[in-house]
C-alpha cells in the first residue's frame, strides 16, 4: 500500500510602481508632487484557502511643494482592474477584493479591501490610504507610511501557481 502527498503551491509577487498628479491650476507656480515606494515588489506565500500577510511593509514616501489654492494631498493605491488584481497567465485571476492593504498612520487603519472607485485605477480596484489637509504650515511637506498588504483566499477557489500583479501608487494635489 502506497500513499502519496500532493504538493501544492501559491505565491504571488506584486509588482510596485508610483505616479503622481497635480491638477493644472496655476502654471507658473512651482510646484511638485512625488511618491517613492520601496520595495519595488512584494512577495507573499499563500495557502489554499487561506490568508498570508506580506512579510515587509511597503514604505511609501510622499513629497510635496505646493502654490496657496493647493487644499489636499491624496494617495491611493490601485490596480487596473477589480476582477484580475493578480494572474498567473492561465486565466485564473485574485480578484482586487481579496487584496487588503493596511496604513496605520493613514485612512485604512485596518485592513480593508481594495474595491473602491477613485481617480486612476479601475473601477473597484482602488484603496485611498490618506489625505493630508494643505495650509499654511504644510504647503511644503513630506510624510512616511508604511503599507501592509494582506491576500485572502478563503472565497477564491483558484488553482496552485505564481500569480503576478502591479499595484499603481499614485498621489493627487487638489
């Protein structure tokens, strides 16, 4: 009598990028905006059915020098669609809302989804992680969060596999 073990394996490996936005009010004003995220990628070993935490945080830092009808700093964090956050190429797809993200010193202090609909990524597949109010003392400014990824698979029934994802960083000067 034989018994055999089957083996099965899920990672995923979400790639980081950054892009910023300043909405054109006052074109000579000097003014800048920038996002940095380090590390550039995020490796995570899942469990079929279950939950796994990144083992690093991503450290995102934000800089701005901003004109007088600046009011607020936004930061999200989005993929491009709410149905295929992650692939393996073979047609099995992490949806975005089993992908949670977690800023402590930001908007989702606990970990929450990405599912909403903000201004760059696709329809459901966005997480705001903060907004910094502008005045006086801050129009110049810089601040540090650090973002805690969490995938849950315990209601995505997909098959062992590298799944490959990017998640946009991206901040907004209104």
């Amino acid at each position: 009598m034989t018994s055999c073990v089957r083996k099965c394996a899920w990672s995923c490996l979400v790639l980081l990028s950054t892009l910023v936005w300043i909405t054109a009010r006052n074109v000579l004003a000097q003014e800048s905006l920038t996002v940095s995220a380090l590390p550039s990628a995020v490796s995570l070993n899942l469990a079929p059915g279950g939950e796994a935490v990144a083992p690093v945080p991503v450290t995102i830092t934000t800089t701005w020098i901003l004109g007088v009808t600046r009011l607020t700093v936004n930061l999200y964090a989005s993929f491009s669609s709410s149905t295929a956050a992650l692939t393996d190429g073979a047609g099995h797809n992490i949806p975005s809302a089993s992908v949670l993200g977690q800023v402590t010193t930001g908007a989702p202090t606990i970990f929450t989804a990405f599912t909403q609909t903000g201004p760059f990524g696709g329809a459901g597949a966005d997480l705001k992680l903060f907004s910094q109010g502008i005045g006086v003392s801050n129009r110049t400014g810089l601040r540090s969060d650090n973002l805690i990824l969490k995938i849950d698979l315990t209601s995505v029934p997909i098959p062992a596999g590298i799944y490959l994802g990017t998640l946009n960083i991206q901040a907004q000067a209104l």
